[in-house]
C-alpha cells in the first residue's frame, strides 16, 4: 500500500469524496479500484457500476464515508456508445424499426456470466439512436437505467431484426450529470500523487470530488433538529421532523435527509409522494436506509430515563 497523504488531501478523504476513474480496457472494476487505494495510501475503496474487463469509460470509485453513498450513484442514468454486429444484411429502414422498438421499458435476463441472480426484470431505454452505420457494423449512442445490460440489449436488437448479432466494443461515457470532460485516467491521479507528496495538493484535491457533488443530485428533506438526532440514530421519518423539501418526489424514490446546518444525515427511500408527508400525522413518511452522520455527533437526549429515588420509585411530578 502507498504511503499515506496528510494535509487537505487526508482532510477531504475523510469527509468523504469520489474519483471518476476513466477505467482502460483490460483490467477489472475491482482491480482498477484497488490501484486507486493503493495510490492513495487508503484503507478501503470501492466502486459503484462495475464495468466487465473489456468495457471502458466512467467508474465511480468512493473514499472514506463516500463509500456509503455508493448506492446513489446507481441511481442514475447510464450512458454509452456501443459497437454491434449484425449477423446479416439488414435495411437501413428496419434498423430505424428496430431502434424505435427498443426504446422505453424493455424486459432483461441478466448474461449467464453476469454475478447478480438472473431473474427477468424491466429497464428503460430512454435514448438509442444511430449515430453511424457501415454494412453490418452499427454506432450507437444509449441512454438506460443504470443496470440495463448492453450486450443483452444488442443480442435482443439482433433477434428481433431475425438476423441475429453482438456486441463489439463499449464505453461508458456518463453517469447522471457527469460525462467524459469529469474524467481522469490512472496515470493523472498517480501523477497527482506524487506532486501531493512533494507538497503541491492542488492537482490532487481537484480530481478528489466531495461527496455533495453525489447527494445534492438527489431531493433534499430538511430536518428539525429533534429528528436530525433521531435519524442519526437509526429511526425512520415521520412527518412532524421535517422543517422544507427542496425538490418534489414520488412514493419509492430515493431521497437524503440532511441537517439544517446542511450535513448530510442518511439515505432513505420516500414512503409517501412529497405532497401528501404534510397529511400523514402518524406513522413514517421516509424509510431511513442507510444512516451516514456519526451517531456522536447527535446526543440521544430522548433516550435520558428519570432519575430514581432512593425507594426505586421515580420523583413525584413537579405542582
């Protein structure tokens, strides 16, 4: 493991930050994000969208706390461009059918290969246009829900042109709002490394994303303070501890729970659509999934018993 980096670089890291890795053709998603750990002198790293071995472009790599907001970043929308085959000679006509197909939801077996159970689930495809084609050989520029699998997306498209076909080559240019012009190759963060360790940061620190540039994506719910503790200790939210709603969502999206002084307090996952939290006076409104403030920093003051009399009774109450 490479040495350790102090000074704003450690002070960044361990409020938690992203590197959006440009990953190469050829190694793992795993093996990429190991580098990366190692460059860094971190104990742990990890990544988010795995990318097979012979697949290049966006992998998001988290340090520090950021690892637990991993889980948002696979909410967004996935881009690439994709090179397929056609195992024949088709129309440029039919294609033009084809793409208009496979546009919307589509349903998914995951590969054989795949790790996750291969259960049939639907995606959406939300952009799949030409962008060129030479005989058999087809461009194409998508935009799908974040697992929505290419190669299964090519294999289908050639099916259903009765013609068959595969994938060739893929990139993943863009997660959400970050695109190619966000990313940095491995030798850029090695070579940020070691002006880091001859005192200049700068570099460093830019490619060193804070974790807000993730979370602030995503609808806002501000607390009371009372429930800011509560949530920081594992409770879900009810109605009565939310101060505003920075951005509208619906029953079954993700949202952050965040402090009136703005710190990021958990992820959750909206129980009731934003409009209707203020009609719902009993019972929870946000299932807290994933809590991400140091319980610490939040004294449960409710969880104070009474203080007991000698004769194990409680004090009388005050009048």
């Amino acid at each position: 493991m490479g040495e350790s980096i102090l000074g704003p670089v450690a002070d960044r890291i361990a409020h938690g930050a992203f590197v959006l890795v440009d990953k190469p053709r050829g190694p793992s998603s795993h093996q990429v994000t190991a580098w990366v750990r190692d460059l860094l002198g971190v104990e742990r790293a990890g990544h988010a969208g795995t990318l097979d071995p012979n697949v290049s472009g966006v992998l998001w790599i988290g340090l520090g706390p950021a690892l637990k907001l991993l889980p948002l970043t696979l909410q967004f929308t996935k881009r690439y461009i994709a090179d397929m085959t056609l195992h024949g000679e088709v129309t440029d006509a039919a294609v033009r059918v084809a793409l208009e197909e496979f546009r919307g939801p589509v349903f998914q077996t995951p590969p054989v290969r795949s790790a996750v159970k291969r259960e049939r689930r639907i995606r959406t495809i939300h952009r799949l246009d030409l962008v060129e084609r030479s005989g058999t050989r087809l461009l194409l520029d998508v935009v799908a829900d974040s697992g929505t699998y290419i190669r299964t997306l090519a294999v289908d498209m050639g099916d259903a042109l009765g013609v068959g076909g595969h994938l060739e080559e893929l990139r993943r240019t863009g997660t959400g709002p970050f695109g190619e012009a966000d990313l940095v190759t491995l030798a850029q963060v090695s070579d940020a490394v070691t002006r880091a360790r001859a005192g200049d940061p700068a570099t460093l620190l830019t490619l060193l994303r804070p974790m807000e540039q993730v979370w602030q994506e995503f609808p806002q719910i501000i607390l009371r303070d009372s429930a800011a503790a509560a949530i920081a200790h594992g409770a879900d939210l009810a109605s009565g501890g939310i101060e505003r709603i920075t951005r509208t969502f619906s029953a079954g999206q993700r949202v952050v729970l965040v402090s009136r002084s703005g710190s990021l307090l958990a992820l959750g996952r909206a129980l009731v659509d934003s409009d209707d939290t203020g009609k719902h006076r009993h019972g929870w409104v946000v299932d807290a999934e994933r809590v991400v403030a140091d319980a610490a920093d939040f004294p449960a003051s409710w969880r104070k018993t009474p203080p007991v009399t000698p004769g194990g009774a409680p004090p009388p109450a005050p009048g």
